[in-house]
C-alpha cells in the first residue's frame, strides 16, 4: 500500500499550516446552502412579490375595463348628440313637406311625390325614436311647449293648450323642438 506523500501532512507541518482546501471546503458546502430561516425568508419574500405583482395586474385590468365602458358610453352619447343635432336641421324641412303635402295642386303627380317623401322621411325619424309633441287640449307644460299666444276662455279650460302653431318632437326623454303653442288664460 502507497500512501500518498502530498496528502499526508508531515511531521513538518503542523495542522495550522494545513493546506486551506481541507478547511475550506466543509465552509464552502454551508455557504452554497444556505440554512433553512434563511431559505423560507427568500421563498416568504418571492411569494410576497408574486402576490404584489399579480394584485397590481388584477387592479390594471379592472381599470382598463373601466376606461373601456367609460370610453363605450362616451362615443354612444357623441353620437346620439350628432344624430340629435342632424335631426334638429331636419325639422324645417320636415315642416316645409308637411305644407306641401297640405296644399291643393294640379300637378297630382307632384302632389303623390311629395307625400311619398313625407310619408318616408317621418317614418325614417319615427325608427330612430323621434315622436311628435301632441298636446293640443292638455295642461301647459314649460318642458315641452313655448307659449306664444293667449287664447280666451271660450277656447278651453284655462291653462290648457288650445293650439299648437308649430310641432315640437322629442327623441326619447330629450326634447328637440319645443311645440310653439297657444295657451288659454288664466
């Protein structure tokens, strides 16, 4: 059996002056593993990240979904406001028709031509919600109706609309056209 001279400290040496492998290596071992407080406090700390990281996904996502509904209900009302104010300038031209169709011609041709449009553009409104204002015979109501006129108390009940002068319409609760009307006195 050989015994390997380099290894084998020599009386020469002593223990001290051992090589620093022999040390080093059992410290190196515990180094590279670190104990088990030292363990759970990082796997504690990377599971406190992860919980922060996926909280602060889940609260940018709700907001980003919020904005989106936001956003949805703002562009339906811009354009509700648009088909609003485009009807608006439809309503004297609806008016003029209305004469129109109302006048006695002797082109009977252009008289059925003209009550085909009529008939096609008050359909065309009624499909998008727009109503006529009828309240010739009711109590007045500011919301609705201008009182442009005062009639007497043999034309009604006093307070009441005895007239209505120009049409008003409404597009749902929202009113595009006050009724101009004639209200009987009080």
């Amino acid at each position: 059996m050989e015994i390997d001279e380099e290894k084998q400290p020599t009386q020469e040496e002593s223990p001290a002056e051992q090589p620093a492998e022999a040390e080093s290596a059992p410290n190196a071992e515990a180094e590279a593993q670190p104990p088990a407080d030292e363990a759970a406090d990082a796997l504690k700390q990377a599971q406190d990240k992860a919980e922060e990281y996926l909280d602060m996904a889940q609260r940018l996502q709700a907001e980003f979904e919020n904005y989106r509904r936001r956003t949805k209900a703002t562009r339906a009302e811009a354009y509700e406001d648009g088909a609003r104010e485009f009807i608006k300038q439809l309503l004297p031209v609806l008016d003029n028709l209305e004469r129109a169709v109302q006048q006695e011609s002797p082109d009977e041709a252009l008289l059925t031509g003209v009550r085909l449009v009529y008939k096609q553009l008050t359909e065309t409104l009624e499909k998008r919600g727009v109503t006529v204002i009828e309240r010739n015979g009711e109590k007045f109501d500011p919301n609705l109706e201008n009182a442009v006129m005062q009639g007497d108390s043999s034309e009604g009940e006093p307070g009441t609309v005895c007239a209505v002068l120009q049409k008003g319409y409404k597009m749902g609760d929202f009113v595009l056209r006050h009724a101009m009307v004639k209200v009987v006195a009080e």
